[in-house]
C-alpha cells in the first residue's frame, strides 16, 4: 500500500509483497493482429500506433517457449537465480484468435514452474466470454492472471480522432465483465492526447477511479516515426506534454486513484530513432520521468490517493 515513504503503490512493490521476492515481466511478441488494422473495426489502427506498439527487439516468430527462455536466462543473468516470473504478451491484441491458439499460447507458460503469473494486453473489445473463460482457467489454476485493457481517454471525440475504433462504454463493459471473475484488470490510460486538456485528462483518471480496475499504466503521449500522428504533429496540429506539464497531469491522476490501484507504469519509452517527440520518452529517460513525478507528488505533499473517495 502507499506510505509516507512510497508515494504511490508500484507493481515492483506490489509483487514482492505478493511472493517474497523480485517478480520479472518477461515481454513476448506473437504473430497477433488487431481488429483496428485488419478492417475488422477499422483499418490503420490508431494514430499512434506502430507495428502493434512491439519493442523492437522482440522477434514474433521466433518460437514461444524460447523466448521465455531467453527471457528467464537474461533476468537471471542480472538478477541472480531467486526471481519468479510474469509473461507479459503485449504487442497487438493477445486475444485476438481463435480458440485453439490462445490456449497453445497461453498454456505455453505452464512448462514454467518460475511463472507465476501472465499479463494479457488487448483492447476492450477483444474480450468475449469464452476468452474471459479461457483466462479464468489459468486463474483457477493457480496462475495470477492480468487482463490489459487499453481505454487512453475517457473523451469520445478524442477516442473517434485517434482512431481507437471502441468506446468508453466497451472499455466499462469489458471492465465490468472481467471482474466478475478471478481476474485482474489493468487499464491503459494516455496523457497528453491532442487537444486535451487538464480537465479531458482529469475526467478519464475519474472514470477509472470509479470502475473496480486493480491496475493502471498512464503513459505520456509520444509521437513515433511512421505514423499517422507523425504526420499531424510535425504539421504542427498539437504539442506533446513537456516533462513537467507531464508530471503535472501525472500526479493529478494519482491523486485521485484508490490507493490499492496497483500502478504498473508512470511513462512510455521507444528506441530514439522511432521517436519523434517528447525526447523524454526513451528507456534512458525513464528514472527521470519517475523522478520527476516523485519530486511533484513530494512538491505538492501529496500520494496516490489522497484525493480520492474510493480508497477501499
Ligand atoms: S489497439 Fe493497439 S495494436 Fe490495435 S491499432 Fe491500436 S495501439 Fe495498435
């Protein structure tokens, strides 16, 4: 939980005090697709959105079980022996398939022992009951399982521009559907989208507050080369957040989220050749938009939750 020395609950903090010890995501890529590329919901998939938001190191086709196990090699590597592991399926929406190769998939993880527990990225309205079924199988048999909604706004004009091709209300129907479950949720939420402002930003960290989510990532707007955001950007159609405005709207949205509203990500990072703008957005500026946020929460005296009405 928040203290007075941990301004907000991270996932670090929360999955050593869950299993005693360091926790490693393993982030895997498949050959997945989306319903907002292949024309299914839309085509082009959202604005910002390049090869499924894959890092660039990771392989769709290298086999499965290998990349786990390269994954668990690396970890221990730098980590020593003593880790359990999480396998995060990420890129594109990991429940878009059939039956049979998302059991392949996810039942992959089984010949770990380490693996505790997998987090499942897709999009809200990518989750029918029989994958929620499928998941709760993982679930009931030991494994913890999180399910990664993205919602990035709460203002549907904004969700139309950017092509999100779903709505608020699949976001809170997906989200609702999942918790009926021995499930977990974690939503994905956006900062800085063009033409929002403070308040657009403040009603979408609202709407989570309100919804019974367990986790969140809140991710500064970033623009990556070869986008159709790009392309509006550098025609000079918005401004990206700079850092502080970005702590800034950070920590409103802290403020406000129950304080066990376990927080898997305060920033976004892509290699610097893929990005365009804000320069903070790459895994050598990550600790600074940690601190940054650390040194406003502090600025202001205040944690995660201390605004909120639904610490719980
Ligand atoms: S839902 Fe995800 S994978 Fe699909 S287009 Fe949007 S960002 Fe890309």
């Amino acid at each position: 939980m928040v203290t007075t020395e941990r301004l907000y609950y991270s996932l670090k903090d929360y999955l050593r005090e869950r299993y005693g010890r360091r926790v490693q995501k393993i982030t895997v890529a498949l050959p997945f697709t989306c319903p907002n590329i292949d024309g299914t919901k839309a085509k082009g998939g959202c604005t910002y959105c390049f090869s499924g938001t894959r890092p660039a190191h990771l392989e769709p086709y290298v086999p499965l079980k290998e990349q786990i196990e390269e994954g668990i090699k690396r970890a221990k590597r730098r980590y020593g022996e003593k880790l359990f592991f999480f396998v995060y399926y990420q890129s594109y929406s990991n429940t878009y398939g059939d039956y049979s190769y998302l059991k392949s998939i996810y039942d992959t993880v089984l010949e770990f022992d380490e693996v505790v527990g997998i987090d499942v990225g897709t999009r809200p309205d990518c989750a029918p009951e029989w994958v929620l079924d499928l998941l709760e199988g993982y679930a009931n048999n030991g494994l913890e399982v999180w399910v990664e909604y993205g919602l990035q706004s709460a203002n549907f004009k904004t969700l139309r521009l950017i092509n999100r091709a779903h709505g608020v209300s699949d976001f809170v129907d997906a989200v609702l559907r999942t918790k009926r479950r021995n499930l977990k949720v974690c939503a994905h939420i956006i900062l800085g989208l063009p033409y929002e402002d403070r308040e657009d930003m403040l009603e979408t960290g609202k709407l989570l507050a309100s919804l019974p989510i367990d986790g969140v990532k809140i991710h500064p707007l970033h623009v990556i080369r070869n986008t159709k955001m790009a392309e509006q950007y550098l025609r000079g159609e918005f401004e990206v957040l700079s850092l502080q405005e970005y702590a800034r709207r950070a920590v409103d949205i802290l403020e406000i989220l129950p304080q066990n509203v376990v927080v898997h990500r305060l920033t976004g990072e892509v290699e610097p050749d893929r990005l365009i703008a804000p320069d903070y957005c790459t895994y050598a500026k990550k600790q600074k938009v940690i601190n940054a946020i650390l040194e406003e929460l502090k600025a202001r005296g205040s944690y995660q939750g201390c605004k909120s009405a639904f610490n719980r």
